[in-house]
C-alpha cells in the first residue's frame, strides 16, 4: 500500500515557518528590549551570536552522531522545543523580571536547538519521500522559510505598531500558534527512512573527500551572503538614508525576505540544473553588495538590498541539492555538515560586518567624513561594513565556478565518477 505523505509534508512546511519565527523575532525586537528594558545593543547582538552558534552545535552532534539518537522521535519533537523556548522566551520577563535578559538567553537557545534540529532532519525528510523532480521539492521547501520571515516581518511589525511595543509577549504566544500546527500535523504521521552512518568511523570516509568540504563552502559563503543582507539591510537602510525603523523593516528586511521567497518559488516551479543558478547568483550578490554598499540614492540601495534577496535565494538549498546528488548515500549526515557550513557563514558574516561598521565609526572624524564624502560616521561605517560584507559572494563565485566546471566535466564523460 502507497504512504500518504502530504500530512508529512505540511508538517514540514509549517516546522520551517516556525524557523522564520526563531530567525525573525529577535532582530524585530531588538528596539523593544532596548528601550523596556535598558538592554544594550551589544547583549542583544549577542542574542543572534547565541542563536547561530546553538544552531551550530546541533548541526555538528548530528553530524557525528546522528547514529546515537531516535531520528523519527527527534523529527517530532523539534516543534515541541520550539513551543518551549517561545514560552521561556515571552513568560520570563513576566515573572522574573529582574532576570529579564538572562529569560532571553534561555529562551534563544532552547528555540535555537529546535532551529538546528530542523535545518539537519526537515530537508532529508522531504528528500527521501518519494517525488517527480526532488530538486523543485527541495526548493518549495526552503521558500516556505522566506515567505514565514516575510510574514513575520510585517504583522511583528504592524502588531507592535497597533498595539505598542509593551505587547511583544503578546506577539510572541500568538506566534506560537505555528509550531503548535506542527506538533499536530506530525501526530499519526510516518517518517520515512533515512540513512545515516552506524558508527563515527562511518563519518570519516566522507571527511576525506574534497567535494564535500567544496560544497560546503559553497553553503558557508552563501549562507554568509544571505544572512549578512538579511541582518543588516534594514539597519543600512535606517543608518545610511535615515529612514524610520518601521518603513526600514518592511521595506528592508521584508522585501529582501519577499525576493527571497521568490527566487525559490520560481525555482520549485521551473528551475533545473542548479550548479549555474549558484554561480549567477554569487554573481549577482556581489554585484548588489557592490552597488548597495556605493549608492548615494536611497531608491537604488532599497533595490540592490531587494535584488539580493533574488541573488541569494537558491544559494543555501542549491549547496544542498549539489551535496545530495554528489553523496546520496550520506544521509543524515550530510544535510548536518552542510547546516553547520551555512550557520558557521550566517554567524561569521552579520558579525563581520558589525565589528568593521563599529570600527569604522570610532575611527573617522565627524568632519573629516562630512567634508571628503559628504557623509556621517554611521552613515560610512554601515557602508563600509556591507562593502566588506561583499567578500563573502564574491570568494563564492570561484567555488561555485569550481561546482559548475565539475558538472560540466561528469556530463561530457558519464561512465567516469564526478570529482571536484
């Protein structure tokens, strides 16, 4: 009898939703904490540094031991650890308000390892059910993520504009309305069967082979180049033009996040041979890192930080799906050391670009930038900031060069195995 797996496929729809909610809610609030509470910048910017490294840590005991743990039970209980890092995350405050930032810390990493959890076990789920054209499942996959940051965004934002930032708890048990779709469409579900290495040794095969490590550099600098826009395209739009915070969001973050989604929409519906799509789209990063980074008019650094989101969309599912056609027999495993490549990029790069922004503007004088560039010590420090954040998409274009020459030489002699 033919497994019905569209209950399963939602459930892992609604689980990378509830990923947009753990990537999105933070950054949103940051303002809010900062004024509620007196946290400062730098302890929230921590907060991202916690999620990614949590993220990180997850991927790499996966990676490892994968073998030691209930893959179906973990599958299922990711949304649940989700339920409760946004539950320590909204009542601490409430009820230990002298610990407020401490509840954050707490909350982040528990929802942060439910994050980790699914970046490592949703995509070889959806990989091992049966499919016409895996690739394209693989890609509506990771656009459901996209459209959830846009969704967040934008009622985050309305939500505390209506109701005032003192709501954000609020916001937060609203948002966990999501996870909770995914704990009961996972209720009854099958799990099919996936691979993974039965000993650690297992692992170490893999670790030999230089295709792997090429792809996942590839994740790491497009998971840089996509996190690093993603982080800061709001702040460079409020910093650098002086646009308020909520019109920044929306037409920041959130746009960026509506390019994103559809650039893996048009992929899941058309797309086909991915090792290209990676290389144009490093290509086209650099080139809106470039322009984003140069452009005196707001109008133009708007578009370059929306058409990043475009570039960068197939970046981290393309890696994926190279790395799953070049070891499809590394199962569990591969999908967790590609996840740490790309959180290792999404941590390193926002970071990055913080420190040379902050460096920046102790280390220019006020009058000095005004009379040579016309510009504030802010104003050039962000700039500057997302000139460097450029370098991550621009080292991609010659390992996804690699990737595309290594296609091209397995297509012209099939009998021969492709190697990098």
């Amino acid at each position: 009898m033919k497994t019905n797996y569209t209950k399963l496929k939602f459930a892992c729809y609604t689980t990378n939703m509830s990923m947009s909610v753990v990537a999105s809610l933070s950054p949103v609030l940051f303002t809010t904490f900062y004024r509620e509470y007196g946290i400062s910048f730098s302890l929230l910017g921590l907060l991202v540094l916690v999620n990614f490294f949590t993220q990180l840590a997850v991927d790499l005991i996966f990676s490892f031991f994968s073998h030691r743990f209930n893959i179906p039970l973990a599958i299922k209980l990711t949304p649940v650890i989700t339920l409760l890092g946004l539950l320590i995350y909204a009542l601490f405050p409430f009820l230990l308000p002298e610990y407020t930032y401490v509840g954050l810390v707490i909350g982040t990493i528990v929802f942060s390892a439910s994050n980790g959890l699914a970046e490592v076990l949703i995509s070889p789920v959806i990989a091992a059910i049966p499919a016409k054209d895996p690739d394209r499942e693989m890609s509506k996959l990771h656009s459901i993520y996209a459209w959830g940051v846009v969704f967040v965004i934008i009622f985050s934002t309305l939500f505390l504009s209506i109701f005032k930032s003192q709501s954000w708890q609020i916001l937060a048990l609203v948002l966990m309305l999501i996870p909770l779709s995914s704990v009961l469409l996972f209720v009854g579900t099958d799990i099919p069967e996936m691979k993974t290495e039965e000993r650690v040794s297992g692992v170490l095969k893999f670790l030999k082979n230089k295709s792997l490590w090429l792809c996942v550099a590839a994740i790491f600098f497009g998971g840089a180049a996509e996190c690093t826009m993603a982080q800061w395209c709001s702040g460079y739009l409020e910093q650098a033009f002086m646009i308020d915070k909520v019109k920044g969001d929306i037409f920041g973050a959130a746009l960026f996040a509506l390019m994103l989604g559809t650039g893996r929409t048009l992929y899941s519906k058309i797309g086909k041979n991915i090792a290209p799509v990676l290389f144009f789209g490093m290509l086209g990063a650099t080139a809106c890192y470039l322009v984003a980074a140069l452009s005196g008019v707001p109008f133009i650094g708007l578009v370059a930080c929306a058409l990043t989101g475009f570039c960068v969309s197939m970046l981290w599912p393309g890696s994926l799906i190279v790395a799953s056609d070049r070891f499809p027999a590394g199962g569990v495993f591969i999908y967790a050391m590609m996840a740490a490549g790309g959180d290792l990029g999404a941590s390193v790069g926002p970071q990055l670009v913080g420190i040379i922004t902050d460096t920046a503007i102790a280390a220019f004088d006020a009058d000095t930038l005004m009379q040579t560039f016309g510009l504030s010590p802010e104003q050039f420090g962000i700039k500057l900031g997302m000139l460097v954040g450029m370098i991550f998409p621009l080292i991609g274009i010659f390992v996804t060069a690699r990737i595309l020459k290594s296609k091209k030489a397995s297509s012209v002699n099939t009998d021969r195995p492709m190697e990098i």
